[in-house]
C-alpha cells in the first residue's frame, strides 16, 4: 500500500507483530472479563452450535462485548471516560475485533489510534485482580447495608404492629 512505502520491512514486520499482540491480549481480557462479571444479553443453542453475547457495561470507563457463534468470537470495547454507563448500540466502539477461528488471522474492523484508551486499558487488564477484588467488595458492602436496612425496614413494622396491638 503506498502509506506503507517509506517504512522498511523490519518496522512493518513489527509494527505488524506489536499490533497482533496488542488485539489478541484485549481479546483474551475480554474474553476472561465477561465470563467472570458479564451479563448474557443473548443466547440460543442448537444440536450443532450455540451463540451468546455477555456483556460488561461501566467497568473502569470501560465497556465490552464478547459475542461467540460458531467458534468465531467477536470482540467490541468502547472507552468512555466522561459518562459513566452507555448504550453501546448508539456508540462508536474503540476496538472490534472478529476473532475468526484462529487468533492470528483475526480481522481488525476498528481500531481507534488515539492512545489514551489503549494506555488505560492495558492499565486495568494489569490491575484485572485487585479491581475484580475492589468491585465484590463494593458489592458485598452495598448488599450488607441492603440487608440492614431490610432488616430495620421489619424491625419498625413489627413494632408498627406492636404499638397497634398494645394500643399504644
């Protein structure tokens, strides 16, 4: 291609490798990610294959896709720093991937070159662990002060009850 006609074999050999590295690494984050925290949005089996989309939407300014029918995994990642959850039909991802059957002829279909996301990403896919580990204790605190209030919630009722009963 005449874009590519200034750089020499070895930079595009690896321009190229770094590239495939970079996608098949968000692949597999992805990948891990939503079968851990994801929510299937769809899913149909046949006696032949079965198809599922799970997503994760807002974690970490990050939100993923991991779609897979017939062996071919499409992977979608939308970066957005300023809002905290999107619908992500109704915006334009920073990367797609479709992963075909094997990884190293996935077809790249976006790939946004600001470095901002890549550099954030790469960022949270280091730190996946302990941001799994500070997301389920968020949730178990908020679940924690659920089941207090809940608790408060038919504590007072009874006593409601109870005031009523003793006509108080």
């Amino acid at each position: 291609m005449e874009r590519f006609k200034d750089i020499s074999t070895e930079e595009l050999e690896k321009r190229v490798n770094e590239r495939q590295q970079f996608v098949e690494k968000i692949m597999a984050f992805v990948a891990d990610i939503t079968q851990l925290i994801g929510e299937m949005t769809q899913f149909s089996e046949t006696s032949s294959y079965s198809t599922f989309t799970k997503e994760v939407i807002g974690f970490r300014n990050f939100s993923f896709r991991h779609h897979s029918s017939w062996g071919t995994d499409v992977t979608t990642v939308w970066h957005h720093p300023q809002i905290g959850k999107i619908k992500l039909d109704m915006t334009t991802p920073v990367l797609k991937v479709d992963g075909k059957d094997d990884k190293k002829k996935c077809e790249v279909e976006i790939f946004i070159e600001e470095k901002e996301w890549q550099t954030a990403l790469l960022n949270v896919i280091e730190r996946k662990d302990e941001l799994l580990s500070q997301r389920k204790k968020a949730e178990e605190e908020r679940q924690e002060r659920f089941r207090l209030q809940t608790e408060e919630e038919r504590k007072r009722s009874q006593l409601i009850k109870d005031t009523e009963r003793l006509k108080l």
